[in-house]
C-alpha cells in the first residue's frame, strides 16, 4: 500500500529504508508539523516519540513515519519548504 501512494504521488524514490515501518521516507525540506486531532506517533531512525492534539514537530530532511494511534483519523496541518539544496 505505501509503495502505491507514494508512487501516485511520484515520490517512490523518497521511500528509504522501509524495515522500521513501510512508510518511512526522507523529504527535501523544511517541515512545520502539528497534530490538531488524535494521537499519533512520530517513527525515526533510533526513536519514537507519541504526540498529542497541538504538539509541534519541525524536521529538516529528517527520515520518519507517521503512525496514527486512535481509532479516529489524526489531523495533521503542515507546512513543508522547498529548499534550495539537498539537506
């Protein structure tokens, strides 16, 4: 499923090292985050952090995945900034 949407969306080669959790992927930017509904969970390289309604995650071409852990949908709003070199 992860291959798929990543795919429709054309950003198969953002997927990086998928044995964590099958969406993991690197972007090229600056990203402001912030969960306005649920809980979710933020996966990383070597960690994992739970976030709740109005917590702020900013990542700078960080590898992740996001994991919703309600039974109803999470809220995300996010702003991401292209930038001009690969970081």
């Amino acid at each position: 499923m992860f291959a798929k949407v990543f795919g429709d969306i054309n950003a198969a080669d953002d997927r990086v090292d998928v044995t964590r959790h099958p969406g993991m992927h690197k972007t090229k930017t600056l990203d402001y985050i912030i969960l306005l509904k649920v809980t979710a969970k933020l996966i990383l390289d070597n960690d994992e952090t739970d976030l709740k309604p109005f917590d702020v995650v900013v990542q700078r071409s960080t590898k992740h995945a996001w994991v919703c852990t309600s039974q109803d949908p999470a809220l995300f709003i996010a702003v991401l900034i292209a930038t001009e070199v690969d970081i």
